[in-house]
C-alpha cells in the first residue's frame, strides 16, 4: 500500500474547514471556533482526531443529529458548578463554550466545573483543558464516546475510549498536558494499525468470543478493545474503573447517555432506542492555581518538576524520558511551518467535500 | 512458609491502635480518627495500608518526623479552594479534617477543594474519599508517596505509587468506588508475592540496571516499580501521566515535595537535603452532585449503570464482571462479622508495641 500523503497549509486548510462549516448553516463564530479545535488535533499530530472526521460530522448534520445551531443553555449552576444542555450542538463548540464557563467561575471561586449533555463529539480533549493555561489555571477535560471497550473480565462494547485531559501550566517550561485514552489503544492507534494493515501487540483488542487478536480489523467485526492494562494481572480493572469514573462524569452526572447508550459515531447506526440521556457528555473544569498558591511559586516548582524529570535515568541513552505533551508539541512546532499531511482516504474525502460545496481545497 | 493467620476483632483492635496512639501524645479526637482509617483498611482487605504500618508510624513519630499534636493551619483559601499546612501531621488525621473542608466548601460553593502539605501518609485514599458519600457528593483524594515508581522510558525511582480515588453514590446499589495506584502493580501486591516468596507477573518491576524481573524482593536491591501499562506498546506512558498528575496536584500544587524528593516512608532512611517543599502533600475534594443535576435523579441512573455493567456479557460466567469497591465492600461485610485476619509478621510488630505500651492486644 502506497501511503502518500499530500501536504496542506494549516491556515488556509482551517479557513477551508470553518467555511465548510459557514456552508453547514454555522453562525461564523460556532464555525471558526469548530475549525480551530479540528485543526488544533490535525497539527498536534493526533490525526484521528482532524479533519479525518469532518465527513463524519457533516453526515451527522445532514442527519440532523448535530444541530448546525443548537440553542445552548445553563441548566443549574452554583458559584463552582454548572450543567449546559448543549441543545445537540457538535463538541467541537460546546466543549470550548462549557470551558469558558469553568474559568470564569474559577476565576470568582477559585475552581468552575461544567457537566455538558446532549452533545456530540469534542474533538481533542487537549484544545479544551489548554484554555485553562493562559489564565494560570489548570484545565481538566473527559467525555464519554460511542461503545468499543469492554470493561475488565468482559467481552461487550460498553464504554468508549473515554479520553483524560489534564492540562498544568509552567513558567519557561512548556506546558505539562496529559491527554490519553483509557483504553490500551486509542482509536487513533488501531485506525494507524489498520490503515498500514500491520499486525497490532497482544493486548489492544479481543474479538467477539473474547479470543485474543494482534488483527486491527477485528473491530469491524465486532471485536472490542481493552482498557488499559490489557489484562486483569497488569491492571485492566484499573482502566476500566478510569473509563467508568469518565462515564459517569459525562453522562451520568451532565444527564447524557452512558455506557452501552452512548449514541454511536457514525451516521449509518441509529442510537440506542431507551436511552436513559441526553446525546454525548463531557465534564470540563479548570482549578485556579491561585487559589492553592502563589501561581508564579507554583510555576518555578512545575519548571524544576518538569527538569528533573527529563533527567530520569534513561532506558536507552537517544531516549529520554518524555513530559507528557512533549510529542503533541513537537508536532505543533512542525507542522505550523512544514504544513499538515493528509494520507489518500483523508485527502480524497475532502476533495468530494470541495466539490459538494463549490469551495476549493487549499494547496 | 506457614503464614498462618490469627484473627482479630476490629473494633476491640481500633480501641487498641486509639490508645497506642493516645499513649503516643495524640489528642483523643485525632487519635480515634486515626485509628479509623488504619482499621478501615485492614476492614477492606487493603492489609498492606492498615495496621501493618503501625510500627512504621511509631518509629517516625518517635524520630520527630510525625507530630503526634501538630498546628494544622488553612493558609490560603477561596469558596471552593484551600490549602492546608499540616504541621507535620500523619496524613491519618490531616486528610479527613481537610476532607471536611471539602464538604462545607461544597455545600456553600458546589466543590471544595483542598491541598495538603507537610504531612506524612495517609492510609487508604478511600475512606477519605467517602466521606463525601452520605452528603451526596463525590469524593475525590489523590496523594504522593515516597518514590518506588520509574517513569515510562526511564530506570529510575522517580514516583510513589500515587493513588487515584473517586467515591460516588447510588440510590438502592453500593457506591461506586475507585481506589487504585497508579502503578502496574500496588504495594500492598508486591508485599503479599514477596511474604509468599512467590514470582510475579512480569510487567510489575524491573532491577536496578532496568532489565526484567519476576523476582518481588528486587524492590530491596533497588529495582523499581512499573507504571500502569507496564511498557510503552501497552501504555505505560499513561500510568506515569496519571502518576505525575498525582504528584503534581499533591506536591506542587500544595507547597509539598514531589518526585524524588517526597520523604521515605522508613524511618532509617532520612528526608532528602535540599528538597523543595514541605512534607508528603495530598490532594482532596467533593463535587456536590445537587450543582450539576438534581441528586435523586443522579443516583437513580448510578443504579442503572451499575445494574447495567453487571450484566456485562463475562469472560467466563461464573465471574461476573465488577464495580470498583466491590471486593472491598465484599471483605468488609466478611471482617465485621468474622475479624480481621493478621499476618504472624505483622502480629509479632503489634505484640512488640503492646508490650512496649503495657496496653494488652485484644484477642
């Protein structure tokens, strides 16, 4: 398989993307706010996550799932705590609105939190607990996702790959930003594995009799993923409770769905019928560092943190020891010059958008 | 090996450990809570949490590293946010008094937050986490703990075990609780396969050189624990990013130590020089359910999760998948009625102090 990729420009291909938004009947803020956060994923090198899903959200639109302007509402609130029917809007939108929401609370009483319901998928958790940094606070960010992971001891589709965000400012050290999957692989990985039809480690997946897979494919056919941990004597009970506590967080708590009811991503499924929520939910938060510590005290800490733990004593010397976020930025770095590459499947699903829409994909 | 097991009534032996602490310049008030979070741990089966550490406790309170009678002061604070300087308390008594701040901030605010600094260990996260339980809140307690832990990609002790756990209620089914290290394997795991002098996974710990090992008593030789995931293919840079957002949120966030520099637990090894903070840190909070959705309600669909995900299609049949905390609830209900199985070693270090405090062990 020839994977060449073509290479974008990121601005022009963010212009591209809000504009397609534009044609999708979003107000032009909603649409520049959705392109920013699918694009922040395509040049942070989390490609799952960017434009690869626009045809996925624009079926959804056209199915009248995502509402292209959905009426946004506070449902309850407290000086720290709110709960926003997001009215069927895209995550992409919601997610960044819930945030700002959280950091203004934060601001006033020392930490905010937005439960979010009736939703749809938010793109890269990153995006929104990094808003947070700028306001010297620390951003927290989960959301529940269509059913692929068993939890520990199962064989059942019944959590998604429920993303943990946690983002820590620094003073003249980069950002500490730890945005991962509770599941042994991310869709991101497998979706990598299947395209390269290379074989994938023993622990990422088991197919639907619970046998064990090294195939990415299975999970066309009904196979599953596992948490993290892969299996019981290395912890998966552990990752399933860490997938189960962002479940409950996004669902249950915010009114959405959960667990098996969490209306599947793609068009050509129906939700659940019975669904005890709301669509999609996430949980979003920021803590002001103020209101623990002196936030320029607590940012020389994270710099001498940060320092000493890229000292670690390596396993192998051309490899040290990472913070978390580390890849993700130098993909940002990167990319903002050498632009975004987009493999064929990508590339072409945006041609026929282009074409659709009358709006030339940039070059 | 005979690891014969004597049995103990557990609240003859919290009336005990009460008076041992008591004896040892505690308050009546502190040494009673203290005696409930140790006994509460032997009580869930967390063997390696409760008064297994009581002689460690009383040799760092005989060497001045613990205050039996410390200054617990709030030194800074907000509606939802404090942080506490514990005096040099055992993180027995600072955690559950900070946990109580939590809850009234949560009350007025919608969450309360509180970070700990200069304080020592604090038995299991979860009894401090379920405090928030019966005001229908969920509770969240996070601490740091002397390094054991390497890094993903590193071969260094870097990390405590650093626990994560979040408490959340429902209606008519037990509270959902998640307590868990961070790392591929526990202590309390490690102590048990070592006692057993029994081989462990691998994937659990590596020596010092950074090879493999199936060996449990490489801990002595300075070999060191595996984050959760165990390597990079299974996501080890996960368990470290959970790990180091622990020990951020309890020590830098807090004004405590972090990293290499959070004080031994053993008090034949001294504190590092130069560290920069004060003390082990934790990190404790409460969401009130009330501020996102109405309370009732919320538990009402816990019940339906948790009803849900038993009935998860199992591995095998006759283990059903599970909800975190239902081990520990199952040998809590067990050791009521039956005792509290001890260890001879652990039997033997209870005997040493009884006689030591002229205060006879209940039989």
């Amino acid at each position: 398989m020839a994977a060449e990729n073509e290479i974008f420009p990121w601005v022009a291909l963010k212009t591209w993307v809000e504009n397609i938004f534009v044609k999708n009947d979003f107000s032009r803020d909603d649409a520049q706010l959705a392109a920013s956060v699918l694009i922040a994923a395509d040049l942070r090198g989390i490609d799952s996550h960017g434009v690869a899903r626009l045809s996925g959200y624009l079926r959804l639109i056209e199915k009248g799932r995502i509402q292209p302007n959905p009426l946004i509402k506070i449902i309850r609130e407290t000086a720290s705590t709110a709960t926003m029917d997001a009215g069927g809007a895209i995550g992409l939108v919601s997610a960044p609105k819930a945030m700002q929401i959280a950091i203004q609370k934060a601001k006033i009483a020392g930490s905010g939190w937005v439960a979010i319901n009736n939703s749809n998928h938010f793109g890269i958790a990153a995006f929104h607990s990094m808003m947070a940094l700028e306001h010297d606070m620390i951003g927290f960010a989960v959301t529940n996702a269509s059913p692929l992971v068993t939890p520990a001891g199962g064989r059942e589709r019944m959590l998604g790959t429920n993303p943990i965000c946690v983002a820590i400012p620094a003073l003249n050290e980069p950002p500490f930003v730890l945005d991962m999957a509770t599941s042994a692989a991310s869709n991101g990985k497998l979706e990598i594995a299947e395209r390269a039809e290379k074989e994938i480690p023993e622990g990422w997946l088991i197919k639907e009799d619970g046998s064990k897979s090294r195939n990415p494919s299975e999970l066309k056919n009904k196979g599953m993923v596992l948490t993290l941990g892969s299996d019981m004597e290395h912890g998966s009970y552990k990752g399933y409770g860490l997938s189960a506590f962002v479940d409950i967080f996004s669902g249950v708590l915010s009114g959405a769905n959960f667990g098996p009811w969490v209306p599947p991503f793609v068009s050509f499924l129906d939700p659940a019928e019975n669904a005890p929520g709301k669509g999609i939910g996430h949980f979003v938060g920021a803590w002001s560092i103020d209101g623990f510590r002196e936030a320029r005290e607590f940012k020389e800490n994270m710099d001498l943190w940060i320092q000493r733990f890229r000292k670690t004593e390596a396993m192998d010397i051309n490899n040290p020891v990472q913070i978390p976020g580390d890849n993700e930025r130098n993909a940002e770095v990167h990319r903002k010059v050498h632009g975004i590459p987009l493999n064929k499947k990508v590339h072409s699903d945006l041609l026929e958008i282009a074409e659709k829409y009358q709006l030339e994909l940039p070059k």
